[in-house]
C-alpha cells in the first residue's frame, strides 16, 4: 500500500519547538504566532480551555493531547496552587496556513490519550525525557513530538474522525491511492479516466465521490497541490521555468495563469510579499 504521509511531509516540512515542560498554575494565555500552531500534552490536572472565537470553554479532566495546527489564541485556566502538568511544543508547519495538513485539520483537536493507544510508546519516552536532564533533550523532545505528529495524523485517519477535505480522502479506502499518487506525480496530466481507474471506480462515481469526500473536484485538488509546490519552489529561490515544469504546467504563461487564478497575484507579487525585506 502507498505511504498516504510520505509525500505530504517531504514536500511540506513540519519542524517542532518544545517550550513547556512542567506544570502551569492558574490563568496561561497563548497569543497565535504566524505560520504556526501548537501541540500541547495535558499529563494531569484539570484544565479549562478557552479557544478565541468559541463561546463555551473545553474542559479537560483526564490525560489528553490538545492540536492547534494553525495559529489560534487559546487560554489555559488551571487550580492556581496545584495546576496541571504540561508538555507542550510549537509546531511550525512549512507554508503555514497553507501546508496541505494544517489547512485539512479543524482549528483544534482534543484526544483523550487512552484513545490513542496506538501512540504509547512515543508519549512514554517523551514524558520520560521531558523529566530528565540529558544532552540533547531538547532536540529529543522536538523530534519525539514530530513523531507524535504523524501518530496523531495515523489515529485520526484510521478512527475516521477527519469527514472532508484531504485527510478524509486519504482515509478513504478507494479515493486514497488516487490522492497518494497525485501528491507523488503532480507533473502529470492525470486524466479523470485514469485518475478513476486508480480508484477502480467509473468515472462518474468517482467525480461525485471525490467531490463529496474531499470537498473539490479532481481537478480544482490538483492545481491547489500543484500551486501550493509552486510557492515552496518560489520560497525556495527556484526559477519560474523549472518550477513550471516540475509541477505540470507547460511553461511560465501556464504556470502564472493558474497561479494568478488560485491566489490573486502573480508568482512575482506573490514572492515579493512573502519578502518584504
């Protein structure tokens, strides 16, 4: 079976930065940071959670993983003497908002950890090195907690708690090899027969079950995939031409059209404001 991950990640890196390793007591605002979300694990103590924009606050009362896969304000109110234990790390997705796995997830998702039994072992030697005081451990708390990531990525597909978008199509039991291989081969043509055959399906179940599962048609998914490729290279420093041609459009026009289409300005005017400076 194809790696439903590995495409996404090696086009779109993910890099973790553990700040909190301890307890928090009382009131613990947490303003969002660009291009950015947050992975915090709960080991105990009761927590209240206040997200921006939600009306009534998420309360925590057992061992529990909360994601923020983009930038959110978030308020942590805990016992002002005893708190709660948290390990908590930045995690910053490459592109932000518009890494493919940050924009598939919902604003937040909260996981009992007895509901991830799956991810044990990866949380046993985070929470024990969380409390050492090796050489390394921070590198090791980053590292542990992007491994965390992908489980977290694995329980969600596999207990089928992501219903649309990208994720819910690589959790789809025919759609997900079709996805696997646009994400791998983006440079192709990918005509809706062969992309149906992929499935096994008929090109007419395939179109409707594509767009009610992932939310967009075959061909609206690839132009984001390609396009989104299109703006790593450009963040990279690549030349337009190259670009064009690993990502299937036949030459800088082509590229610039389906660009300008999906984003508002040209490759150029893109870059220019990704760079300020």
């Amino acid at each position: 079976m194809a790696d439903r991950l590995a495409a996404l990640f090696a086009h779109f890196a993910v890099r973790a930065e553990t700040f909190q390793a301890g307890p928090l007591c009382g009131v613990n605002s947490l303003e969002p940071q660009a291009g950015r979300g947050q992975l915090h694990l709960i080991r105990d103590g009761g927590v209240e959670v206040h997200n921006d924009g939600t009306p009534e606050p998420l309360r925590i009362g057992e061992p529990s993983l909360l994601l923020y896969p983009r930038p959110l304000a978030h308020r942590f109110v805990t016992d002002p003497s005893c708190g709660a234990q948290f390990v908590c790390a930045h995690m910053a997705f490459e592109g932000g908002a518009g890494h493919p796995i940050a924009a598939a997830l919902p604003p937040w998702v909260c996981l009992p950890l007895a509901a991830v039994p799956s991810c044990a072992p990866v949380l046993g030697q985070l929470f024990a090195e969380a409390e050492a005081s090796h050489c390394g451990r921070q590198l090791m708390l980053d590292r542990l907690f992007e491994v965390l990531l992908i489980w977290v990525l694995r329980e969600l597909m596999s207990q089928g708690q992501v219903e649309s978008g990208m994720l819910a199509g690589l959790s789809h039991p025919k759609l997900r090899g079709t996805l696997v291989a646009l994400h791998e081969a983006p440079q192709r043509g990918w005509p809706l027969e062969e992309l149906a055959a992929q499935a096994g399906m008929s090109r007419t179940v395939f179109a409707n079950t594509f767009r009610d599962v992932v939310g967009c048609t075959p061909g609206v998914y690839l132009q984001r995939w390609r396009i989104g490729l299109a703006q790593k290279g450009l963040r990279e420093g690549k030349a337009l031409k190259h670009i064009a041609m690993d990502v299937g459009y036949g030459g800088e026009a082509a590229l610039s059209r389906a660009f300008r289409a999906h984003t508002g300005q040209s490759p150029r005017e893109w870059r220019k404001a990704e760079r300020p400076g």
